[in-house]
C-alpha cells in the first residue's frame, strides 16, 4: 500500500520531469544543481558565499571540478559574481533567473501536495 508521502514524492518528481523539458526550464547537471542549490541556501539565509568557499565543497565534487563547472551556471544567468570594495574577495549570488527556477521548482511541490 502506498503512502501519502510516497505518492506525494512521485507526483513531485513527475511535475520535475515535465517542468525541465520546457523550453524556459534551464538545462542543469546534478553538480551544476547542487552549486545552484548552496548559492541559493546562502543566499536566503543572508550569509555571504565566496567563490573561494564554493569551490571547497568536497560534497559536489572536487575542487577542479567545481571550478570548471562553476562557469556554466553564470553562463546561464543563474548565478553572478560581485567583488568586495577592494576587489580581493568575490561572492556568488543567485539571479532573478535563479529565483525563476527556484519558483518553478516550488510550484512544483506546492502542486504535488496539493493533488490528492
């Protein structure tokens, strides 16, 4: 027998699927997904993100990795740098487009929960 929060789950994932073959939808690997994902934590909890922390997150990938990748996401719009006043230390903060793909995604659940 199924659960609620198993079909909850599946409705969700399925509403993912659709959502990421729009044309508007923006094409993201799971590494590329998760930097988008720490961006984003970081910046709804108001903690400043350096690009220098980013690239030490042993839990995406390593460090060349995360640096190569790092790229695709601004090259997508989803994330922008800015630098401090003297310019040695330079942040990650999420776009307008970022918080478009987060709202999509919450659309999402908020639809796969509320079909019952």
């Amino acid at each position: 027998m199924k659960s609620h929060f198993e079909e909850t789950f599946f409705r969700f994932q399925r509403l993912v699927m659709v959502a990421k073959q729009l044309p508007s939808f923006p094409r993201l690997d799971a590494i590329e997904e998760k930097l988008l994902l720490i961006v984003g934590f970081a910046y709804q909890n108001k903690t400043p993100l350096l690009v220098g922390e980013l690239l030490f997150k042993p839990e995406v990938a390593s460090q060349a990795t995360i640096h190569g990748r790092l790229a695709m996401p601004h090259g997508k719009q989803l994330i922008k740098w800015y630098s401090d006043i003297d310019g040695r230390k330079k942040y990650v903060i999420p776009t307008a487009k970022a918080s478009a793909y987060f709202s999509q995604i919450g659309e999402c659940v908020s639809r796969a929960a509320a079909e019952k």
